[in-house]
C-alpha cells in the first residue's frame, strides 16, 4: 500500500480545516451534524457482525469496534472540555491517551450498543449547551497541554462535527470496500 492510500485510509474527508472567520451559519451546521450523528452511526452499525466489528478499517488501525468506544470516550471528553471552558477562565485540560483507551479490553470487547447509548446521551446533552451558548460563550478557550495552545468552542464545535465525519468515513468506507453497505 503507497503512503498516499495509507493517507486516504487515516483520513478519508481530510483532515479537520478550520474557517478563519466563523459564522453562525458554520456553528448552525455543525450542531446539526453533532445532533444526527448518534442516529447515523448505529443506522450503519447496526446490522454488522462481531466478525465485521472486529475487521480493521486500515492496516494497523483500529477495529469499527474500537471505533465506535473510541467515539463514545472522545466525545464524552469534549463534554466535559466544553464546561470547563464555559466555567472557568481558559482551564488547562486534561489529555488522554486514546491509543490505549483503544487497547483496553472494554474498547476491544464489549458490545457497541454501550457506546451508542452513551453517544446519544452524551451528544442530546451536547447540542442542548451548544444550542444555548452566545457568541461570548463560544469564544471562551480552553488550553490543551499537548501543544499548550488555546482552542475557542466555537472551533471545537467544528472540531467534533469533524471528528464525527471522520469516524463515520472510516467505517464506512471499510463496509463498502468489503462489500458490506
């Protein structure tokens, strides 16, 4: 496999491109996207096997099992990263290893149908603060360590819109590759 098909693999819609000025039109779509993901993710999910689960979306990547966990972690993370930047003033957040949150056994293991639940849950909380916060709340930051840079809400809420089209794409494509969809 050449680097760029590995490349298309890791990133299927590309990766995550920020406007420079972001409009409520931007934020309005983005919610929309945070709001059906849940539904769209167990609708392609849904009818696969523990074998298909089990199936890489790329060489060396995780499984759609992991996928979906990873999902459910990431965003649960992001709940969280938002309150904190509504709460405080540009809080330090905490990082995570999501490599090896990747490699615990309830990522390896357990049923999807945890995570889904916990995704819808977790995102019907999400886009109700979402839908509430002012062109003030957005703007608030939180510092993340790894880079020590700050990130708006309003860019973590294309962040996450990005990152639920990501993972979908990576499941996705795999079903079609196989012939799966």
């Amino acid at each position: 496999m050449t680097e760029q098909e590995l490349e298309k693999l890791k990133y299927p819609i590309g990766q995550f491109e920020c406007p420079n000025n972001i409009s409520k039109q931007h934020i309005e779509s983005w919610i929309s996207i945070l709001e059906h993901f849940p539904n769209r993710l167990e609708n392609l999910v849904k009818d696969l096997s523990n074998q298909q689960l089990d199936t890489q979306y790329r060489p060396d990547g995780w499984t759609i099992r992991q996928v979906v966990h990873h999902v459910s972690d990431s965003h649960h993370h992001s709940y969280t990263r938002f309150k904190w930047a509504l709460t405080e003033d540009k809080p330090l957040i905490k990082a995570y290893y999501e490599d090896r949150w990747a490699e615990l056994m309830d990522s390896k293991l357990a049923p999807i149908d945890m995570s889904l639940n916990h995704l819808r849950v977790i995102h019907i909380k999400l886009v109700y603060l979402l839908k509430t916060l002012s062109e003030d709340n957005l703007n608030k930051c939180f510092i993340h360590p790894e880079t020590n840079s700050e990130f708006s809400l309003s860019y973590s809420v294309g962040n996450y819109a990005w990152h639920s089209n990501h993972h979908y794409a990576h499941i996705e494509s795999l079903m079609k590759r196989k012939g799966w969809h």
